[in-house]
C-alpha cells in the first residue's frame, strides 16, 4: 500500500503510531501537495502497489481531498486499476458540511473506493482517556459512522479497546456493541479491532495508565468476542468481513 498522509489530527491519541509534531500542520515536517502531484509520486515508483491509503493525522479536515484523488485518478484513466482507501477518526462532520450532495454522492457510488471509521474507545471514559478529547464526543462518533452508511459507503470499522477502568467493562461493551448495530445490525461484523502495542514513537508518551490500559485490552477483546458470539452465528463469524451487506450499497 501507498499510504500519503494529512499531517494534522484533531486527536492526541497516546498509542498513535505518528510523532505528534507531524501532526501539527507544521510546515517544516510537511508539504503542500495537489492529487496529480501525490499521484505523480506514487507513478514514479517502479513496484507500485494496487492499494493508495489517504491517512494522517485525520485526512477529513480536508473533506474534498478524496474527492480530488478520485478526479485525478480518472483523468489518468486509473479507477480501475487502483483501489483508493481513506481513514476517517470519525472527529469532524466536515464531509457533510463542505462537499455538495451530489459530490458525496459521486465518492461514496465509487466502485474501488473504500473507507474505515476508527472508533477511539468503547465508552465515553476510554475514548476521553484515549484522544484526550472531551467525552462529550464519543457520542458523535456514531452520528457520523451513521451518515457514512446512510450515504452508501463502502465503510469499515475500527475500535481501540484500550482503557484504564475495568469496573463493568463486559456491560460497557455490551452497550457498545448494542450502538454498533444501532449504525447498522451488520455494523459489527464489519469491525476490526485494533491490539495496540508499544513502539518508538508511543514510548515517551507510556505512563501508568498507559501501561494499565495494555494490559486491560486482553480482557476488553475478550469480552468484545463474547458479544459478537451471542450476537451472530458462527457461519457469519468466519465470512470474509467484506461479505457483510449495509443493506443500502
């Protein structure tokens, strides 16, 4: 996978794999750079892969930027041969609010167009704990995965398990997984997630609570794979997750 990335992010997220001053907009560790620019980059390189990932930081705060890719792969008559990825950390609505409906439109009936949700917790308290954003905002995270499916979407999730309470964790992931299928009954099966480990970037940001939350994670899939078991059968478990239907696509 090519993977170019929008360097600014609306979170802090401790176990991000991106120096946070990469994701500051600072010119000294970035660049301004159109699609057909990005594209001529991924041209010149002799073992192009098929996937181009559109990531950050949070590639959103610039809602037309997939948009613009699409276009420049068309005029180089390449939506067939590339498939065009986007990350989305589900922080902002500015897909809605800055790209007409028939744009939105236009990327989401996109055949070899896929994006993903990254949902930063499982409860308000883990999903502060983990973006040090205001709790307020785990809410919203469903608003917008809703719109995305309701729009047609090829979308995925993601969900990051890590969290420093353990008190009631198996009744907090039932209630997350009860608001999963509120975006979709299938929204579930379509929802990876994500082990978060330690590396060189995540280690000067490692304190107690960190540390805590890594090992807490082990329990929190566990209880993550005991709702998908009481929810689905086993048949639907083992299908490939992009077999999984959003009913509207």
């Amino acid at each position: 996978t090519q993977v170019f990335q929008n360097a600014i992010c609306s979170w802090r997220c401790w176990y991000c794999f991106v120096d946070f001053e990469l994701l500051s907009a600072n010119t000294k560790f970035s660049e301004f750079k159109s699609a057909d620019e990005l594209l001529d980059l991924y041209l010149a390189e002799t073992d192009r892969p098929g996937v181009i990932d559109l990531s950050g930081g949070q590639p959103d705060l610039v809602p037309e930027w997939g948009l613009w890719f699409t276009r420049a792969l068309s005029r180089r008559n390449m939506l067939s041969s590339v498939y065009l990825w986007s990350d989305d950390n589900l922080s902002n609505d500015y897909l809605w609010r800055y790209l007409q409906p028939d744009e939105i439109q236009e990327l989401a009936g996109l055949r070899n167009y896929g994006r993903v949700g990254c949902f930063k917790g499982f409860d308000a308290e883990s999903f502060s704990f983990n973006t040090k954003a205001d709790p307020k905002l785990f809410a919203e995270q469903f608003a917008l995965m809703t719109r995305l499916v309701q729009a047609g979407f090829d979308v995925y999730g993601y969900v990051t398990l890590t969290t420093v309470n353990e008190t009631g964790m198996e009744a907090k992931m039932d209630e997350f997984v009860d608001r999963l299928q509120q975006v979709h009954p299938n929204f579930p099966l379509r929802t990876v997630p994500l082990r978060i480990s330690a590396f060189t970037p995540t280690q000067a940001r490692l304190g107690p609570g960190q540390e805590k939350a890594l090992d807490l994670q082990e329990r929190a899939v566990v209880a993550w794979n005991h709702e998908l078991r009481r929810r689905f059968s086993q048949g639907e478990l083992q299908k490939n997750i992009t077999t999984h239907s959003l009913d509207n696509r």
